[in-house]
C-alpha cells in the first residue's frame, strides 16, 4: 500500500514548521515527517539553552565590578556548575516543550515520527511505509562537525548537542572553532570559572571579516582567556587529559568543545536517487531565489542548504519553500530576502548587518566608525569598549552595511538592519531619533563620520521643515 500526498516536508524544525504553515493554505492532504527527538534545534541544543547559561555566567561575572560601585560581599560568591547546568535544563525543557506542542498542535494526525529517505524524485519511504508526493520539501536541518581525527578522542569531546546534558564540567576546556557558537560557550564557561582556551584556524573571530573589529574584539576578549587565532590545532593524548597545540603553544584540556561548525543532515537521505549532480558534500544544487532543486518538486531549506544557518534565516526559507512549491505551477514568484543579520552573544557583542567588510571591501565605499572607549552610556555601564565600522556607498550615501564588536550590538545591529531594509542613506538615518543617554547614539557618531566623507559633505541631522502638523516647523 502507497500514500498519496500532495506535498511531504522532511523535517519538523524552524524550516519545516514555517513550510508547514504555508502549505496549509493550499491543501490539507499533506505530511509532516520527522525522526526525533522533536522540539527544534534551536529550543533543543542551540539558541534558548546557551542563552541561558550566557546569562548565568554574566550575572556572576559581574561580581568584578561590585567593589568598584560600593557593593560588598562580592568575595563570597561562589558558582555551583551543577546546579547551574540544572537551571539551563529547566528553562531549555520548557522551550522545548512548548515547541514540541506547537509542532502537534500544527500538525495534527499528519505528523509521521520515522526516518524518511528518498527513493525518487516524488517518492519516500518511511521505515515499511511509502509515500507518493507531489512535491517535497526537504528540511532536514544541519548537526555539529566533529573532524575524523577527533573521533579516538570522543568520550573528552562536547559539541552545542551534548554540552547542556552534562551533569557538571570539568576544570580545563579547549574550545576550537571560534564562531558564534565557540565565542559564546568559550566566553561563558570562562566567566564560571574554568579554565578555557579558544583556537581557531582563522585570523578573525565571531564571523567577523573586518580586521579592524576582529582585533577590538580579540583584545577584549583575550583579558578573559586566551586566544590562538590563525593556526591550526591538533589534539594528542596526554597523561592527565588531552594536549592541544597551536603553533608553538601546548594546552592541556580536560575536555574539548568541538564547534567548527556544522554539516547538514543528509546521510542517508536518499539524495542520490533525484537523478541530479550533487557537489563533493553531497549538496544538490539549490536555486537561492525559490530554493528548488533543479526543475524536480523537491526544495531544499534551512540549515541543510548551508545557504545561512541561522533560526531567522531558516523561517524565511520554509516561508519560501512552502509557498513556492504551490505556485510554481503558475507565474514563479521570487521572494526578497531580509538583509542578512549574524549575532554572536559574547562580551562584546559581535554582530555583521547588511553586506559584510569582506563583500565591500573592493568597492567604492565611506567607512564611518565609532569607538566605545569614551561612549557616554557605555561608561555609565562600565563596558566602555569596542568598534563598529559602518560601511556606505561613496557616490549616494547609501548604507551598505555593518560590522560591530561593541556593547548592545544586538540591538544596534536590528537598527541598521531596519535601515538598510528601508534602502536609507546616512542623511536619511540621521533623521531618526536618538534618544540621550543611550548606546545607540554610538551609531549616530558613525553615521556622522561615514558622512564626512561623502563627496556632498557632512550630511546635517536636523528636522525636515514641516507643511502642517499640530505645531509650528522648528525654525
């Protein structure tokens, strides 16, 4: 016996749930396909539950500061890693949870937990069970790389899936890979009180390719625990844990964090059987405006495309997908992407908006900065330090984009964003409200300096004069 469905989605995390949602306003004879455990990535072992031990190790952190700011008792802290981690499971079950009703409730009895694996263009099987389908929509979302190398040393090696069931963690870690995931977790750990040391391959850090916002970032962050950056690490077995050598460094770790990145879930997934190339990862080739693979109904979304894996990105693409798999029948639609936004969560924050150093950096572009040392909220707060280089169009003044390594980053970054979504020049944005004292006058500061430098000259922040309103134009 054979299903017929009009359309399977291969995975129920952020992509597949947001392909979901669309495809319920086309049909009702569909399939929603997972092995478990159910719950996304994100709520799982991503975003939500490092978020919260960020928070821990923060609060305790800042016991630094206490003395300073006429706080006493500062020295009889103490951190309780189990129970900390205990905390972190707390509040992760309850996103996971919740996401894991929402995914029921959306699903309803078309929910299928099993392995599903391609056995042609419209066709899956699950287990004993077979599917025809119209269409397909492949999700199948992305897991942590360990190298091949590494795999004699697995039972001393955690990744982003693995760290937060730890019932407690050892005195010395090595975090290799020093992207979101590395900063974050290394920063965080670090501020508990173990002994941490980063490495990365790569010159600069946090996804950052502005050298001149890596090296602020590094020089932060390297007050807390070291850094080796632009080397590569090897790992050997030592007497008392592991050694981890870097150029002419030796660090003996209890435990490695492997997080140089992720690989999209797709052994065993049948890919081959579609009749179309796929690339020495065993990517097909993925069309970035309807995420349609070749001209078969098959679309491939999310982390597993290695287009961007991040959790906004992956909504869009289920968006897309979903939507495109019932209208490419008619006119094609091709749908505007977000301008593209990366946050990395450490001290300072990291974050790229818009087109990143690397995609401008041979055009013809007016880079406005600003400099957090003698920023007036950021001292107020005492984290009066980092760098953000605003990147804009020489000859219209056209925002481009950002890289930052600076306080409240998140939120400087979303602003940008809005900005640049809105196609803004500087002049236009430096008619925004800024409000004083607050950290996003810093981004006016480097709107001032990229305006210097426009062939027009500096470009004024003063009010348009009004036709009519309630008062009287400012004058």
């Amino acid at each position: 016996m054979q299903d017929h469905v009009d359309i399977a989605i291969v995975g129920a995390g952020s992509a597949g749930l947001s392909a979901l949602r669309q495809v319920k306003t086309f049909t009702d004879n569909y399939l929603l396909i997972d092995p478990g455990p159910l719950g996304t990535t994100c709520a799982r072992v991503g975003c939500m539950p490092s978020k919260v031990l960020i928070h821990i190790a923060n609060a305790y952190y800042r016991r630094h500061t206490f003395t300073d700011m006429g706080l006493a008792g500062a020295e009889h802290l103490r951190c309780d890693i189990p129970a900390a981690l205990r905390h972190v499971r707390m509040r992760r079950d309850r996103f996971t949870a919740g996401m894991i009703a929402a995914t029921r409730e959306l699903a309803g009895d078309r929910l299928i937990e099993g392995k599903a694996v391609l056995v042609g263009p419209q066709r899956l099987r699950i287990g004993d069970r077979h599917v025809k389908a119209d269409r397909i929509i492949l999700a199948p979302g992305a897991s942590p790389f360990v190298p091949a190398d590494w795999h004699p040393f697995a039972e001393h090696i955690l990744t982003s899936s693995t760290m937060f069931e730890q019932e407690t963690l050892p005195e010395r870690v090595a975090v290799i890979g020093l992207g979101a995931i590395g900063l974050e977790l290394g920063q965080a750990l670090s501020r508990l009180g173990i002994q941490v040391a980063g490495f990365d391959l790569a010159s600069e850090i946090g996804g950052l390719s502005d050298p001149s916002v890596s090296a602020v970032a590094q020089e932060i962050m390297a007050k807390e625990f070291p850094l080796h950056t632009g080397v590569s690490a090897t790992i050997t077995a030592a007497d008392n844990g592991l050694d981890v050598r870097a150029g002419g460094t030796t660090v003996t770790v209890d435990t490695i964090i492997a997080a140089a990145g992720s690989r999209p879930n797709l052994d065993g997934l049948g890919l081959e059987t579609l009749g179309v190339e796929l690339d020495e990862q065993g990517l097909p080739s993925v069309d970035p405006r309807t995420l349609q693979i070749g001209s078969l109904p098959v679309y491939l979304a999310g982390d597993a495309n290695g287009y961007a894996p991040l959790l906004h990105e992956a909504l869009d693409e289920g968006f897309i997908a979903g939507r495109h798999s019932f209208q490419a029948d008619g006119v094609p639609a091709s749908y505007c992407r977000r301008p593209p936004l990366r946050i990395v969560f450490s001290v300072p924050q990291c974050a790229v908006v818009g087109q990143s150093y690397a995609d401008l950096r041979d055009t013809n572009i007016a880079i406005g900065q600003i400099d957090f040392t003698e920023q007036s909220r950021a001292i107020v707060e005492g984290r009066n330090a980092g760098l953000l280089r605003l990147y804009v169009e020489a000859t219209s003044g056209r925002i481009l984009g950002a890289e930052m390594a600076a306080p409240g980053a998140e939120h400087l970054a979303h602003q940008l964003a809005t900005c640049i979504h809105a196609e803004m020049t500087v002049k236009e944005a430096l008619r925004l409200p800024f409000y004083h004292p607050t950290l996003e006058e810093g981004l006016r500061t480097a709107l001032r300096h990229a305006g210097s430098q426009l062939t027009e000259g500096p470009s004024p922040d003063g009010l348009h004069l009004c036709e009519s309103g309630p008062e009287s134009a400012l004058q």
